[in-house]
C-alpha cells in the first residue's frame, strides 16, 4: 500500500479537501479493492475521510466496507511500483523522500 495525501500536517492527522477543514462522509462501498492500483480514502474510521488516499498494490479485500474506492491507476504503473519498493522506517514512513509532482489533472 502507498498513502499520501496530508499536505496539511505531513503527520496523517491533517484535514483538508473540497469541504474545508471538516471530514466528510462516505460516498459508498460498491467498488472492492480486488486488484493492485486502486486509489481508495484513507480513513480513520467511518465518515472521516479528509485529504489522505492510498493505492493498492494488491488485492486488499479486508479493506472492503471500511474505505471508498474512487479510481484506479490507468497509467504510471511502473512509477507506482518504484514508490512501493523504497525502502520504509519507523511507522512504514519511506527512508527517502517520495514526491510526486506535476502528475496534470483530469
């Protein structure tokens, strides 16, 4: 699994999406994580979703019903896999940094 997303804190505590600084509910469960590459809401249990994300890089089917699947890698798979094997830490947090930018927008 590779999360991301707290920009707000870098700790996994922040809150921040399209809703403000409040977290919002889940959207619905209809999307299993049945495969590697799925993009799915970190959460801290139910209807706190913020701003933090992870992606599967496998079947992940005891997440099922407790995070939302919203989308899946359709490219950058390989990059996807390199980010997976840097090596982790104390708490998995990567050795090195991991930045991802200018990815564009859909």
């Amino acid at each position: 699994m590779i999360q991301g997303g707290d920009f707000v804190k870098g700790d996994g505590t922040g809150v921040f999406s399209i809703y403000g600084e409040v977290a919002f509910p889940d959207e619905n469960f209809k999307l299993k994580h049945d495969a590697s590459g799925l993009l799915s809401m970190a959460n801290s249990g139910p209807n706190t979703n913020g701003c933090q994300f992870f992606i599967t890089c496998a079947k992940c089917d005891f997440l099922d019903g407790k995070h939302v699947v919203f989308g899946k890698v359709v490219d950058g798979l390989l990059v996807m896999r390199k980010i997976e094997n840097v090596p982790t830490g104390p708490n998995n947090r990567p050795k090195l940094p991991v930045v991802i930018s200018q990815c564009g927008e859909m």
